[in-house]
C-alpha cells in the first residue's frame, strides 16, 4: 500500500445516506473507485486509517471491494455485522478467508477470464525476456559495451522447446495456446489430469520440471499450493532449465530458488509475484540470470478496466438482488 487512504466516505452530505456502504480493503483504480462512488458510500481503507471512525461506521458496511491481493481475514468480517458481499478485482482471492464469509453465507466474487490473455501473454514475455536476456542485452547496450566488447554471449532458443505448465485452468490453458504457436511442446500438472486436451500430464510438479526445459507457474496461492515449487523440483528442472512464477510469491520457495539460481542448479527465471510484496529478496535484485517484474501480469488500460467493471457489476447485481455474474467457485 503506497499512498495514504482517505478517512471517510465519498458523500459530501452530512445527511445519512440510503446507499449501501461500501469498505475499500485495498489503494483501488481510480476507474474501479469511480464506479463505485457512483453507487455507494464508499470508505477508503478506513480500517487502516482511523480505527476509531472505522468502529463507528462499521455497523453500516455492507460490501467489502479490494483486489487480487488484498487480505480480508476473518477477523475483520468479524468487525463487519452487516456484510453481504466481498467483491475481488482480481482472479486470485487467496488473501479471503472464504470459509469465515460462508459460515455466514457472504459470496465472495471476483473476475476470472477477462484477464487471461494479459497474464498469458506476460507469461511468454518473461520466458522470452529471460532465455533471450533482453533486459540484460538493454542494459549492455546503453553501457556501450557493444561497441567495446562485441557480441553479447549467445542465449537460449525458445521456439521449439519443451514447456511444463503447473496449474492448467483458465490462464494456463491460454498460455499453453501461445506456446503452440511457438512450436513448443506442452505437457502440465495440475490436480487432475484434463480429458481432451492434447498435453501430457504428470501427476507432481517434480516429475513435469524433469522433462522440460521451461516451467510456467500458474496455480492459485494458499495453504494448498504454498512451496509446491521447492528445492527438489528446481534440481528436477535441471542447469538448463528456467522457471517462470506469474501465480502467486507463496507457490516458491524463495529461499530454494535463490540458491538455485546462484549455484547454477536451473539456468534462470522470471517473476512477476513475490512471497513478501513490494520486497522481493534482494539477492534476487543482484543475479543476471533473473527477469523480475512488480506483480503487474494484468495491469494494463484495456484488461484492468474490464476487471474494474466486472467487479463493480458484481456489487451493483448484488445490491439490485440480481444474480452475481462470477461468485468463487466455493459460493457458486
Ligand atoms: P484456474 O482456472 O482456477 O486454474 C488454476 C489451475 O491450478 C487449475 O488447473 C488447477 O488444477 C491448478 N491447481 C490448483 N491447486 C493445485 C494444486 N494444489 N496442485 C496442482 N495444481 C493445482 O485459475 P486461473 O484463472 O488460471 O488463475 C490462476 C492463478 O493465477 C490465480 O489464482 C492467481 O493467483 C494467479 N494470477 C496472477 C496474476 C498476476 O498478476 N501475476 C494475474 C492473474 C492471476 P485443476 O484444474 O485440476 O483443479
Ligand atoms: C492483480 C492478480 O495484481 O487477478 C489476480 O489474481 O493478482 C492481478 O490481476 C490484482 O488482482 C489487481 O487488483
């Protein structure tokens, strides 16, 4: 969280308002904030601002907005008697305690699909940017060790190679199309094996890193998924084997994978999530052999504002007793 929220709700009227009120739990879009300004009374991260004005207008909340990210623990529905709805703009809701909003039949939405071609296509971004060294060949460029030491080394083929997709839902599936068009051979983990697709399937993520030579992580976080990514499927994936991380920071082991990359035991990777955001380990920050990108698979114009959208009309179809378009699997 960077910038400091404001204190209290969009209203300018003293006057008690009949819209429902809304509780920001993360620093929103200004294209998402202004839609729901639009419709509700909205308090902006009023939890973490001013505890005092938050107990007071806490009885009053009615719906939870926040992010891919953001944290809605049981103890702060436990502060909300009157929540109805929690409304993720984001696909990933890890940071939900969902069983606690489900005990007291609160759905939780958030915004699968929208965002598939964005993260796929970051995905391949980063495979390539990492194999090819892109950013390292930028920065030997603007050096001038071009024109003082020639050539830079010659980098990894992409095309053609062998790709293992960890987590084949709706993301890894749009990654795996891409790879198609680059002639990559596909084969996945996931929980199950998928009837009619034409990919070969390994039942654990150590037994997929050993036949391939890119692994792209794409599973959701949480206590099911945490470390599924540890130092023995980085020794699987082998010295000449990159690994790609567009799930969440949890599903690696941060650890493992800093001293992999410093040993040599996998040849690289690329990281767009982190166990502890915005710090990923500075060890990290020191390699060549690593891409890192701030969490921003999804984040540009075109794909943010279709989530704002899709999470705004979930809250607009909750409080006009309509159905909600895209409730968690669990609250379906
Ligand atoms: P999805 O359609 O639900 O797909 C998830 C896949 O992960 C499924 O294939 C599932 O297996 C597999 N999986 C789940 N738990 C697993 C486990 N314990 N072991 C092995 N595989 C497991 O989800 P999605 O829409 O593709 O999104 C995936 C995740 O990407 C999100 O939850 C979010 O964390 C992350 N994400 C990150 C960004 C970013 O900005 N970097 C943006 C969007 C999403 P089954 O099919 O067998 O159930
Ligand atoms: C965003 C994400 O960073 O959808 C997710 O799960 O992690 C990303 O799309 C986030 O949700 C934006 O609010």
């Amino acid at each position: 969280m960077t910038a400091a929220p404001s204190s209290s709700s969009s209203s300018s009227s003293s006057a008690p308002s009949s819209r429902p009120h809304i509780l920001s739990v993360a620093k929103l879009a200004p294209f998402f904030m202004s839609q729901l300004q639009a419709s509700f009374e909205v308090h902006d991260r009023l939890h973490d601002s001013d505890p005092a004005a938050f107990a007071k207008i806490a009885p009053q909340i009615r719906g939870i907005a926040g992010g891919g990210e953001s944290k809605v623990p049981r103890a702060l529905q436990q502060q909300l008697p009157a929540l109805e709805i929690i409304s993720l703009m984001g696909v990933g809701y890890d940071g939900i305690d969902v069983a606690a909003a489900i005990e007291r039949g609160i759905p939780v939405t958030h915004t699968p699909n929208v965002l598939n071609d964005e993260v796929a296509d970051l995905a391949m971004g980063l495979m390539l940017s990492v194999a090819r060294r892109i950013p390292l060949a930028d920065r030997y460029v603007r050096a001038g060790r071009w024109a003082k030491e020639g050539p830079m080394p010659l980098a990894r083929k992409v095309s053609g190679a062998r790709l293992g997709i960890v987590g084949l839902g709706r993301i890894g599936q749009a990654i795996a199309d891409r790879a198609q068009a680059f002639g990559m051979s596909i084969a996945y983990t996931a929980r199950s094996a998928k009837a009619g697709l034409p990919y070969a399937f390994y039942p654990t993520a150590a037994a997929l890193a050993a036949e391939v030579d890119f692994l792209i992580v794409i599973t959701p976080g949480g206590a099911g998924t945490r470390h599924m990514i540890n130092a023995e499927v980085l020794a699987a994936l082998g010295s000449g084997g990159y690994l790609i991380n567009v799930a969440r920071g949890s599903v690696v082991d941060e650890a493992a994978l800093v001293d992999a990359l410093q040993r040599g035991v996998i040849a690289g990777a690329g990281l767009d999530v982190f166990e502890n955001e915005p710090h990923p380990l500075e060890a990290l920050w020191a390699l060549d052999n690593v891409v890192l990108t701030p969490h921003m698979a999804s984040a540009t114009v075109q794909t943010r504002q279709a989530m704002a959208d899709l999470a705004a009309d979930n809250l607009r179809a909750h409080f006009a007793g309509t159905p909600l378009l895209t409730p968690v699997p669990e609250c379906a």
